[in-house]
C-alpha cells in the first residue's frame, strides 16, 4: 500500500470536504491569494538567483542607446 499516491475517489473526497468548508464563492478568492503567493514565491526566487550573479553595467552595451559607447 502506497500512502503517497491518491487516486481519483481520495481527490473527489478532498474536493468535496473543501467545498463544505469553504463554500463555493469563497473557493476562487482563495485560489487566487494561492496563485499570488505561488508568483511571490517564484519572483523571489529568481530575484536570489538574479542577485548571487553578479553583473556590471559598463558590459553591456545597447545598440539604440545613442550614450552608450561601442
């Protein structure tokens, strides 16, 4: 017996218990404030990536930029 894997009758459960829990309007306020903290999540993580490389402005020259010197 797997405890890990949960077949389609324990999702229907889980999603029925919710459902009586929180009631079916509250359920998209809830999704979105997850979605929001999944993005904050994923923002903050590549903003620690972004900041451990470290970068230099004078390296990178833009071609329309017309003060920036080839």
């Amino acid at each position: 017996m797997n405890i890990l894997f949960i077949g389609t009758t324990e999702i229907i459960v889980i999603v029925l218990v919710v459902l009586l829990l929180f009631g079916g309007r509250k359920i998209p306020e809830l999704m979105h404030g997850l979605g929001k903290g999944v993005k904050s999540f994923k923002d903050g993580v590549n903003g620690l990536d972004d900041k451990s490389k470290p970068t230099d402005a004078n390296t990178h020259t833009d071609s329309n930029n017309p003060t920036s010197q080839s």
